[in-house]
C-alpha cells in the first residue's frame, strides 16, 4: 500500500511516523503511521497541496496572459489562459511535481 502513495506521499507519512513515535516516545511502525495519516492527515495535506499548487498555476497562467497581451498591444483574456493550458500546462504540472518531489522518501 504505501508503495502505491505518491512520492510526497510517502514522505508526509514518513514525516509523521516521526511525530507518532515523538508524541508516543516509542517505535511506530509504516502501516500504523500509513494507516494513521491516511485517517487524520491525508485530506488536509492533499487539500493545502493542492491549493498551492493551483495558486502557482494560476500566477503562471496570469504571467504568460500579461506577456502574450503585451506582445499583441492587447488584453487578450481568455485566450491566452487556453493558449497557456493548450501549451504548457502538462509540463509546468510535470515541472511542479519534480520540484517538489521530496528527495528522502
């Protein structure tokens, strides 16, 4: 099971193994620290994650709206958001996740 979370998963679960043996002053083992997060912690996480990810989307999306705009001497609007979804948008998410993917899980 914990070979199929995400990378990022797999380090949060990892992070907050650490905290249950902190917090219980004993050993906790990956299933009960996996099975805990995914229960208390997992939504939250991928929710803030999320949210994050969505508001450096957005800025992306609004930087390339404002430098295609400035090129055509026009608010281009819309269509510059779908110009950048059409052209960028898989690579900048395949970017986000390389850059964020955690380097110890």
């Amino acid at each position: 099971m914990f070979e199929q979370l995400s990378k990022a998963e797999q380090c949060a679960v990892l992070k907050h193994r650490q905290f249950l043996c902190a917090e219980r002053s004993c050993d906790v083992d990956l299933e009960c620290a996996m099975s805990d997060w995914l229960e208390n912690r997992a939504l939250p996480w991928r929710t803030e994650r999320q949210v994050s990810m969505l508001e450096l989307e957005r800025q992306e999306i609004m930087r390339h709206k404002w430098i295609e705009s400035e090129k055509a001497r026009r608010d281009l609007g819309n269509d510059a958001v779908l110009d950048w979804i059409q052209k960028h948008a898989a690579r900048w998410r395949e970017w986000y996740e390389r850059e964020n993917e955690p380097t110890n899980a």
